[in-house]
C-alpha cells in the first residue's frame, strides 16, 4: 500500500512543472475497512512538503481532514478562501471539493501534516485534475 501510494503522489507531483525538484514525502500510517459504511474506508497519511512545495489542482473524492503536525501551509479549495494554517490547525474538504491550493508557505522551512480520509473503498487518494477543465 504504502509503495503505491508513494508511486501516486510522486507522478502527482512530475505532473506539474510548479513542483520542479521540490516534492512531497508520504507516508501511509493507516487503511481500514469501514464495515458500518458499506464501500467505504479510511486512510490516513502523513505529507511533509519541502521547503517551496506545492500540490497541482486535485481533487480526493474523499471527506478529507487535515492537522498541521510542523510549519505552515496554505490550503484552499473552489469557491472557498485561502487559509494559512499553522502547527494545531485544521482544514476540511469534502468529497466534491476542487483542491486548487496547496503549498508549503515557507520557501525555507518544511511543513507537516497528516490527513485522514473517509472514501470509496479503492479509489485513489487524489486525482490530478486536468486544468483545462476546471470548473469556474
């Protein structure tokens, strides 16, 4: 799991030219069955973004939870506002949210954070989306 997982985010990441040499490390630390949710289960990851680091306009097909562990981010999804969160801070998207911010605020430091997903059983953790076709 944890291999295929880390072979997702690093074609997320070769797919964008903004990522470059800068990049993610994941690690998967949990995948449940949700047996009281048919079709469902859960994950939960933890992302360290390099100093400079951001994510291309994705999407989870998820209800998404994140806690920053160390850093900072900056975190926004389609039709909401770019937050800045801090070590403590929570973001939350939903199944149908467009991720179309995500970077490391800090071009010097790291930044940490897990997130726990609630999402189809099987499906990938995100989806790279083709800004061609974003929604406006």
């Amino acid at each position: 799991m944890m291999s295929r997982l880390n072979r997702q985010f690093a074609v997320l990441f070769l797919m964008t030219a903004s990522a470059t040499a800068q990049d993610a490390s994941v690690t998967s630390l949990l995948s449940r069955d949700l047996p009281e949710l048919p079709g469902k289960e859960a994950a939960m990851i933890e992302v360290e973004y390099a100093p400079g680091a951001r994510d291309p306009v994705h999407r989870h097909d998820a209800h998404g939870f994140l806690y920053v562990l160390e850093g900072t981010v900056m975190m926004q999804v389609q039709g909401g506002q770019e937050v800045r969160l801090t070590v403590g801070e929570t973001f939350y998207e939903g199944p149908d949210d467009l991720h179309v911010v995500g970077r490391n605020a800090s071009e010097t430091e790291p930044a940490r954070f897990l997130v726990f997903l609630i999402k189809k059983k099987g499906a990938p953790i995100l989806t790279v989306e083709d800004q061609r076709k974003q929604r406006p």
